[in-house]
C-alpha cells in the first residue's frame, strides 16, 4: 500500500471480495535525511509535493487500512534500498549513464522484498496497484506479462525484470480497469483519498533535480564529485567546447550545454573514458540499432532465431517495429524498421510483441 488511490483502491475491492488482507507499506527513504546538505550548499530543502512513498502517503495508507479494519504494517526497507537503487543510481549517472531508479526499486524492493515479507506472515500472494496484466499460459507452460486496458496508465515499461516466481504470486487487479473508474471505486468504498493527485517526482530526488541530489549524498557518504569535465565535440571529433562533467549531461539534452550554435544542438552521446560529450543535430540523434544486456525473458523463452518485436526505450516512447536477435548469453541486438530519436545508456528497452512483453534488458 503506498498511500496512492490506485493501492488503496485495490485494497478496498479485494477486502469487499472476501479475501484475508495484510496492509503492507515499504518504509523506503527518509525525506528529510539530506536537508541539512542541501542547506548548506544553498539549494532548496523543502520537501516538494508529490512524491512517490512520502511520509504523507504512509500515513494515508495507514488511514484506509483503518478504514476497511485490516492489518497494517510498515516494513523498513531503508538500508535494501539505498544498497539497490540508490547507489547504482549514483554510480551509473556519474559514469554517464541514464538510470532508471523506479525499475530497479521494483525488481529488488517492491516485489522481491513484498514476497519475502508475504512468506513470512502466511500471505499467498501480492496485490499491487499497478496497471499491468498477468495470466498463466498452459501452452507455453509460463506466466504472461501484458499491457493493461488502461494504456495512458501503462506501467509494464517499469516491470520487465519481474521473474516467473513473482508473477506466478502478484496480482493486478486494475489491469482491466480504466483510471477513472479506479478513483470511482474508491469513491464509493468511502476512501477519502479517491480524488488524491497522482505522485510525479522520484521518491528521493526532492525537486527533480539529479545533479543536486548527487551533489548533497556524495557530500553526505565524504565523496567528492569526480572531476569528470572535459571537451564538447562535434561528430566529426572537432572540439566544440568545454564542460564541468559528464554527470550534467544525458542523450537527447538540449538545454544547459554552455555552447552557441546557429542551429539548435542535443547531446548525441558520451564518452566515459574520454570525457567527451558529443553534439549534434536533431536529425543526428536519430538511429536504428541498439543493444541491450542485463535481459529477463518474461512471456516467451530466450528466442534462438531473431524475433519481430516492437520496442520501447522510454516510459513515453510508443514501441517501434524492430527485428532482434540474441548476440550472445546476456546480451541482444535489434535493428528498427525506422530511426529512433535518443536511444539513451541506462535506459530500459522492453521487448513487446503485441500487448504482451517479451522481456527487456538495459540499453548499452
């Protein structure tokens, strides 16, 4: 339960259904734990509206499972998840990469560490919030993962690394609904919050802003930022430039590169070894391969032969066609039918064929 109207709303139809029900929420990351950080470097503090897991949401999730008389429990998961998601979030951006914290949590916190918990008070199964869809294929002998009805409300981008295990115990109980009935439903079950704005920021990034997040915990954890400046160049190796580090930077970013230019110019990639971050056009960000490590095959097995798909490399991005195929024992190509824009390192690329998801890995 994480104090968002879509968990309570699946809480509130499974206990009108009958079911025994146990309230858990995941005590995350403590909001006020870098203020005196930030303070000190003159930046914001205050803790935004918003948020993913605040102390607000738990205790509205505190408030509903009152409300429907069921068992509730906060489990502090606060070391886990600063040692799998925090870290490498950290570590990735200052090697120049593009992380995707909210998978990460998923994979290592809200559904391995949810289960772990479940098995240990008795509980059969997890029923989260998510708009997702899951059923057991006979033919295939496997779990199937696919887009819910709700497709504005997607959330399958987030879930590609959930194993066989995990979805063989979750539940989705608003993978056939649509948004506004959910918040309808809670309505009418007397949740208070049914009207409740959905959360927007990254739960320990107050304000958005990354590069002030990894300024204020390097300087928390005794780190100094890495010296990680060097040149701005063109495709063509011509030196264009200069900047303060790689970690200010991401593929696609046209804002803040300190340069000027007759014609607008974007990050196309960047050098970790070299420090190098290159520039160009719009029409330069544009590609038609990519690979992929790190993969989790969810409703089919690893494809011998290459496989059409359709792709998707952002939350946002609607799935290309592509062909792929696998290229070794963790790792894919695959070639769009049409160029991409912005095919970002650290970035999912989740695999789909027709509404279900195939599987997905991390872009390289």
């Amino acid at each position: 339960m994480s104090g968002g109207v879509d968990s309570s709303a699946v809480a509130a139809l499974l206990h009108a259904q009958g079911h025994p029900l146990v309230g858990l929420t995941l005590q995350l990351w403590n909001q006020r734990r870098l203020a005196a950080n930030y303070a000190a470097q003159g930046l914001p503090e205050t803790v935004p509206q918003g948020r993913c897991c605040s102390i607000d949401d738990v205790y509205d999730a505190r408030r509903v499972a009152e409300h429907l008389g069921i068992p509730y429990y906060l489990v502090n998961a606060q070391d886990r998840f600063e040692a799998e998601v925090v870290r490498p979030f950290v570590d990735e951006y200052l090697a120049g990469r593009t992380p995707i914290p909210c998978t990460l949590c998923n994979n290592h916190l809200k559904f391995d560490q949810l289960l772990l918990t479940a098995r240990q008070i008795g509980a059969e199964y997890i029923a989260t919030g998510h708009y997702a869809r899951n059923r057991f294929d006979e033919a295939r002998n496997r779990w199937v993962l696919s887009r819910p009805a709700d497709r504005s409300k997607d959330q399958t981008y987030f879930l590609f690394g959930l194993t066989q295990e995990q979805l063989s115990r979750t539940l989705f109980p608003l993978g056939e609904m649509q948004k506004p009935a959910v918040r309808e439903m809670a309505a009418d079950h007397g949740l208070e919050l049914a009207q409740k704005p959905d959360s927007q920021e990254i739960c320990f990034i107050p304000g958005g802003s990354y590069q002030d997040f990894l300024t204020a915990y390097l300087t928390e954890q005794g780190r100094d930022l890495p010296d990680s400046s060097g040149d701005l160049v063109a495709a063509n190796g011509e030196v264009v430039g200069h900047h303060a580090g790689i970690h200010t930077f991401t593929v696609g970013q046209r804002k803040g590169l300190g340069i000027s230019s007759p014609n607008p110019l974007y990050v196309l990639k960047i050098h970790p070894g070299s420090h190098a971050v290159e520039v160009g056009t719009d029409e330069q960000l544009l590609s038609t391969h990519l690979t992929a490590n790190r993969l989790n095959w969810v409703s089919i097995f690893e494809p011998a032969e290459p496989i059409r798909v359709e792709i998707k490399i952002r939350h946002r991005h609607e799935p290309a066609p592509a062909t792929l195929r696998v290229t070794g024992s963790d790792t894919i190509e695959a070639t769009f039918d049409q160029p991409q824009r912005a095919i970002t390192p650290g970035q999912s690329a989740v695999f789909y064929q027709g509404d279900e998801v195939a599987g997905g890995g991390w872009i390289a």
